[in-house]
C-alpha cells in the first residue's frame, strides 16, 4: 500500500488580505468591449483605464495618491471618434501614454503632473495610416520615442497582429520615411525621420 505524500511549499499557509475601501478605486465605468488587452495602465505617477464614453472612446488618468470614490463627472481623455482599445503608458516619460482606437488612429498625451482637471481632447501626436483598428500598443523598453502598434482584425486577432505591425517613431517631425521590411508571414512598417529633433 502507498503512502501519499504532500509536497512541502512556502506558501502553502499564506493568505491574502483584502485592501480596504479607502485604498481602492471606485465606481468606474469601465469599458464593456470584449478586446485582448489589460483596459488599463499603471506608472509611478499615475493608473489609467479606459472608459465607458458616448460618441468615440476616452479614458480616464488619475494620480495614484486619488483614492476612494471616483465622481462621474471626472475629466477624462477623449479625443477618438470610436472605443479605445488599448493604452500604454511611456516607460521613459511618465507624464506621456499612448492610445490605440477603433478609429484606426494612435493618439500619444501627455497629462499634466497634477492630473487633468479638464476633459483633454487635443493629442500631442496623431498617428494616421493604419487600415484596421489598433489593438495594441507597446513602447521599446530602452529606445526613446519608439512605440510599436499593432492592426487587428475581427476574425483572429492573433493572425492579424502576427500579419501586420507598425512600428512608429513618436517625435515631433515634419518629413516621414517609410521603410517597409518583407518576412514570411508578416508585414513591418517602420517609420522614421533621418533629422534629428526635440522630442519630449
């Protein structure tokens, strides 16, 4: 007859506990989109979360330090004419986040250090030329100003962020190069500016 035996862990008394309600975030409306992302973004300054809005897409960015009850009225980020899907904040400048939309557009904010205290509707950058809506969004971790969208499609969004994926340099530029690069199964567009400019 066999003896079972239980494997020891550290962690097999630990238990979590619940943060209370002054610590927390409440009464959001959060976004009811079915979409593969977190719906929300989180820095050392800043949390953002998309957002329930009519007539296009918006989120909202509070200061880490408002807690508690979040008032309806509480500006917020809305500058595209359909539902956001995905934002990110940037890794080297935390007052900038990026937006990704239904709209087929990339919007890049950049929120004021004591958060907004107006609704904020113009961009810092608009990023036109996708063809389909952008599903994802991701900054290079170690590169300035670099940001990475990704197009979706409505059947599967795993293919279609595999079959195209744009690459956009986010600083202040007038002239544009395109550099398109050719690999079995995908489709990367690389845009850049041979001039050297001011970014954030």
């Amino acid at each position: 007859m066999s003896r079972k035996v239980v494997r020891s862990s550290k962690f097999r008394h630990v238990f979590g506990q619940a943060v209370k309600a002054d610590q927390c975030y409440d009464d959001i409306r959060i976004s009811q989109m079915t979409w593969d992302s977190n719906f929300c973004s989180v820095n050392p300054k800043f949390v953002a979360m998309i957002v329930d809005a009519s007539g296009g897409g918006a989120f909202m960015v509070l200061p880490l330090s408002k807690t508690g009850r979040i008032d309806m009225s509480y500006p917020t980020v809305c500058g595209h004419t359909g539902p956001v899907l995905d934002i990110d904040f940037c890794p080297h400048n935390d007052n900038i986040i990026a937006s990704g939309s239904e709209d087929c557009s990339v919007m890049i904010w950049e929120i004021p250090d004591g958060g907004l205290t107006t609704p904020l509707t113009n961009p810092v950058v608009k990023l036109d030329g996708h063809s389909k809506r952008v599903g994802i969004l991701s900054w290079h971790p170690t590169a300035h100003n670099v940001l990475m969208s990704l197009l979706m499609s409505t059947t599967c969004p795993c293919t279609a962020a595999r079959r195209a994926r744009r690459g956009w340099d986010t600083c202040l530029r007038e002239a544009w190069r395109s550099t398109n690069v050719k690999l079995p199964g995908k489709d990367i567009h690389v845009f850049s500016n041979p001039k050297v400019a001011q970014c954030f």
